[in-house]
C-alpha cells in the first residue's frame, strides 16, 4: 500500500517534490521521485512496505529490458503465480516485490496483463522513450486514482491533494458536481473542476502527441444462472477461504477490524484458522449516551463474543475523540466532499492498531452492496406487498399518522419511527423510485431544490440519471439490479473511497476481502433468493458462515458501522455547527439555501425532525469549501 503521483508534460521537480510530500501519510516508509529533464515528465511514491521489505522494493522502479518505469500502489495476491509464469518466459527478478511483478507482466501482456492481476491496484508505466503513458486502476475501484488532463498535460495521483500542487491548475469547486442528492461525489466527478476519478475497471494511455483515452477492462456481468443451493454454498465457501488465504500475504502483521457482525466475523475465523498466532482484532466501542442518541446496538458485545471463541489477541477502542479537531483533519484527508462520520471510526481504529504495530487490517467492505445486506433493499422488496395488499387510501392514512411523530428527543433516538417514515415516503412508488429514495440519497425530488440554491430539477441530476439507466439496461431481478447500482456507484465512490483514505491517513493499509472481484463475479450469476430468501439477508454467506462461526453472530440484528454522529451534534458539536453554518456564513456560500437549513439546525435540535445527517453534510461541506478554498 502506498501513494502513487505523477506529472506528465506538465509542472517541474519542484512541485512533483511537493506532491510527494503532500501524500507522505500513504507511505511513511520510504519516498523518492524520479523527473525526466528531457520529457518534461515526473514520477513520484510514498511507500509502506508490506512485501518485500528491502529496498529493493523501493519505487520508482525500473525495467533496464524495456526501459520503463513504475509507481504502483496495492496489491497483487497472486504475484507469486504471475512471477512463476514470467520466469518461464526468461525475466529475472532483483526482489521479492509484486511491483516487479507487475512491471515485467506489462512489458509482456501489455494491458492484457490487467486480467491476470488478483488484488487492488492503481499504477502507471512510464516509458520515457517513446514517452508513453500507461496507467490503471483495479477492477472494482478499491485504490482510488485521480487525474487532471489540461494544457496537452496529465497529472495524476492516488489523492487529489499532490495534483493540487500544480501552480498551473486554476483551484475551483465544481458546484454543479457539489449539488447532488447523495452525499458523496459520483464517478467521474471529484467536486474539483477539472479534476476526475478513473473508473474502476478502466485504464488510461496518453501517448507521445499527448492525446489521452480512457478504456474499460472489465465490468461486473450479470446472469442469474446459478439457482442450486448446494453448489451455491460449495463455490461461496471455496472462493472466499481463498481470498482470506491470498489477503495474509504479507511480510509484517495482518490484522482484522472486526466490528462483531457477520462479514468481519467470518473474516475474523477464517484468518484465525490459517494462522498459528492469535489474530489481532480491532473493534470500536460507543458510550451509551451516544448509542441511545444514535440508535445503535452495542456492537462491541459481538465483537468480544468473536474474539473470546476463538482467541484473538482483541483490542477494544472506546471512542471519546475531539471531534471538533478530528472532523477537519478527515475532511482533509478524504480529498472529495464525503459526509460519512464513519470515516473518523474507520480512522481511528486504524490509528489503534498501527500504535500496537500493525500496518495491514483485513475488513468486511463491500460484502452489503455484493451480498444484499442493506436495509433498504430488504424494504424495496416488501413494498411490492404492501402496494399489493394495502388500498392506496389506507396507505395515505398510514403516512400521514406516521409524518406526526417525532423521530428523536433531547436523550435517545427513535430509530424505528425513523426507519418506518422513511419506508412510508416511498413504499406506493414504482420500483425504481422506491430504490432511489430509500439506498443513500437523504435528498428527494421534494426537498432537493429546497436544499440546494439553483440546483436544477432533482430528476436531471448527474446521479439520479446515472442510476435509472444502470437500473434500466441490467438485464436481472430487481434485488439484482439494485445490487448491482450499489456495488457500482455506492460502494465504489462511497464505501471503498472513505475507508481507503482514512485508513491511510493512519499509515495502514485495509483489504476489504470479500470483494475479491472472482465473489464478485459469482454472486451476479446468483437467483436473487441467493441473496435475500424470506427475510433472511445475504442468504448465501449467511449459510457458508454456519460452518464457522456462532449463529448468534450470524442472525444478529444488522448494524451498520457508524459514529455517534446524531450524539456529537446535539453535543460536542453543537457550537461548531451554529458558527459553521451560520445564516451568514451559508448565505455567503451561495449554493445552500440559508432559510432552509437555518430550520433543519433548529428542527434538529428540538427533536422534532432527525436532519442529522443532511446537517452532518452541511458540515462537512463547508468545511471542505474552507479546507481547500479559502485557504
């Protein structure tokens, strides 16, 4: 794990030195640039060594054969194979690193080298000769990769923080991108203008004439062709002890963040079972002030319950941070306008394991949006019920009695009025509607334009056309379809972007196991009953779990990993966010509407309406704006 940075025809070794600096917190371990006079071109890396140790596998690395060079930032779980192959063809290897693997790999595969790689991955090849450009990114977007292509020059980095130390780049916000329903910024967009994400699954050339194109590589591909169980479990079961077994190749210590629910847990004892020490596990512990405000169960419970059973050598973080110092630090570090607190749990349970020595935490990423655990997509499917069996007037009834309640006091939060009012909104909607209202947006059609200043209507929306035509073209059930918007968009720009950069902002690397892209690839060629049998969520990995670990854990009640968001507000936040998002300070921004969040502040913090997490956003938002802007 490490950062990766490059200028191609464009900037000077001066600013590529700052960019390198800019990402040390990537790779505490080592850094060096090389700059190419004659090309007008720079590479840059910070390196956290994790294989191959020595200097050996220091980067930028070069190939005398070929003549290129690297920067390379992931891993490649099946280097040793691809090595063994590469070494029949005559290539000899100076290290023990995958980086060569993937650098004698290109010289001989070409981008056809991208199909043998199992891991996460985003790197560049630079052929200083014919000047080209060759860079990618993993299949599922778990290494982010940011480019900027302006002025017949490329530059590009792992984080959007070393591209801005190009003097040549004009820095503004890119408001139409900052105005989208979600709270997070959607592929290609960075809420940078002019700066871009590379999709997961595409790589990128830019050629001597410094013309750029960007290409697709791979793409999940949907079937539904699998409809026995047995099979089912037998394939499930192989593929993820073999992406656990390829995930602990590592020269330092591997660890789990181990969060007491199912997917971290049948991490937890698969690790376990193929190690000869104790596991070291990480988990996070809430007050109780803060679980009742938030609504949560106590997931430390679990996690204790996982660690006792099989041994782990468990360490157990109580959370009492400064938040008020630690909420602009991660807006720093996570580069784009992410409104998600559990990117400070993430970090500092990546922080608590670091100081006990600790570099690498396997997690349980990715397995909602793949498997089918999210609450909303368990809702979609019982609206189709409740249209049925319920007349649209008794329906309107309900709703309206539901609108009355309030949703939290001064001391606890009532998550499950929240949860049914939410369902209510959209459960009388068609399909696609229903889903898009209920999986991740907090803004709907009736309250975007109130949100947001000169927005445009909510349906035109960059994210809200992206979705219905994903949701459209995929050929599948609807628990499939809305499986497969998630692991596209929410989990690639969302999930895997916020835990990649906070975890990093530690110095530690996270491998979120369960998306190894062979799962991937399994799981869509699943019935949907594979994934959501009765009310039973992630059937599937649910049944392969029984053979590992307590049912206890197994059939739990889900709960997300969070923060005590809705407690900090009403809390250790509350005077930040009154000067924060003061009626000036919002007016003055000029892309929120004052009035209106004016009255989620208040209604907020009587009880009468939980805007919690679209005040969160406003936060994070400004403090963004501040962060990168005013500055």
């Amino acid at each position: 794990m490490c950062g990766i940075v490059g200028y191609i025809n464009c900037g000077s070794k001066h600013e590529l030195f700052e960019a390198v600096n800019a990402i040390k917190h990537r790779g505490p371990d080592s850094n060096d640039l090389q700059w190419f006079e004659g090309n007008n071109c720079g590479l840059g890396h910070v390196r956290l060594s994790i294989i191959d140790l020595s200097e050996k596998g220091n980067q930028p690395m070069f190939d005398p054969k070929s003549g290129n060079w690297i920067v390379f930032n992931g891993e490649i779980y099946n280097y040793k194979d691809i090595r063994t192959e590469l070494e029949t063809f005559g290539y000899k290897f100076t290290s023990g690193s995958d980086t060569e693997v993937v650098l004698y790999a290109f010289d001989k595969w070409k981008e056809e080298c991208l199909n043998k790689f199992n891991g996460m991955f985003a790197f560049c090849i630079y052929d200083p000769v014919k000047n080209e450009t060759f860079i990618a990114r993993d299949r599922l977007g778990i290494k982010p990769l940011y480019y900027l292509d302006q002025n017949n020059g490329l530059a590009f980095s792992s984080e959007i923080k070393a591209i801005l130390k190009l003097k040549s780049y004009l820095r503004e916000p890119d408001i139409a991108a900052i105005q989208t329903p979600v709270h997070f910024q959607i592929t290609p967009y960075t809420g940078f203008k002019n700066i871009y994400k590379l999709p997961a699954g595409h790589f990128i050339k830019f050629n001597a004439q410094n013309k750029m194109s960007i290409k697709k590589y791979w793409d999940i591909a949907v079937s539904e062709e699998i409809s026995d169980e047995k099979i089912a479990i037998e394939e499930l079961d192989h593929l993820i002890n073999d992406a656990v077994k390829l995930n602990l190749i590592s020269d330092i210590p591997v660890g789990v963040m181990l969060s007491g629910g199912l997917d971290s847990s049948i991490l937890g004892a698969l690790m376990q079972k193929q190690m000869d020490q104790p596991l070291n596990s990480f988990t996070i512990k809430f007050e109780k002030k803060d679980l009742k405000l938030q609504g949560n169960v106590d997931d430390s419970y679990y996690a204790k319950l996982m660690a006792d059973k099989f041994g782990f050598n468990h360490h157990e973080l109580i959370i009492k941070p400064d938040i008020a110092e630690l909420l602009p630090k991660m807006v720093y570090h996570l580069d784009e306008p992410i409104a998600d607190p559990s990117a400070i749990s993430t970090f500092l349970i990546a922080r608590s394991a670091k100081e006990k020595g600790i570099s690498v935490l396997l997690t349980g990423m990715g397995a909602d949006e793949v498997f089918g655990g999210y609450r909303a997509h368990l809702a979609c499917l019982k609206a189709d019920a409740y249209q049925k069996y319920l007349p649209k007037f008794a329906r309107d009834v309900t709703q309206g009695l539901f609108s009355k309640l309030p949703e939290s006091n001064s001391t606890r939060n009532f998550k499950y009025i929240r949860w049914m009012k939410r369902f209510l909104e959209v459960a009388s909607l068609d399909p696609f509607e229903r889903y898009i209202g209920l999986m991740n947006t907090g803004l709907k059609n009736e309250t975007f334009n109130k949100y947001f200043l000169n927005a445009g209507p909510y349906r035109e929306s960059y994210y809200y056309q992206l979705q219905k035509k994903a949701f459209t073209e995929v050929q599948g059930s609807y628990l499939t379809k809305m499986c497969f918007c998630d692991s596209k968009v929410y989990m690639a720009d969302h999930n895997l972007t916020y835990s990649d950069k906070s975890m990093m902002a530690a110095g530690v690397e996270g491998r979120p196991t369960l998306i190894d892209h062979r799962i991937v690839e399994l799981m869509f060629k699943m019935k949907p009953e594979m994934r959501i049998k009765g009310n039973v969520q992630k059937y599937l990995l649910k049944k392969v779990s029984e053979k590992y670990i307590p049912h206890e854990i197994i059939y739990r009640p889900k709960a997300p990993f969070s923060a005590p968001m809705r407690g900090w507000l009403k809390n250790e936040l509350k005077e930040m966010v009154n000067d924060v998002l003061s009626y000036e300070t919002v007016k003055a921004r000029g892309v929120f509407n004052p009035d209106h969040v004016q009255k989620l502040i208040i209604n907020n913090q009587k009880g009468l309406e939980d805007n919690s997490q679209l005040i969160w956003r406003l936060m994070v938002n400004e403090i963004w704006f501040k962060t990168f802007f005013n500055n």
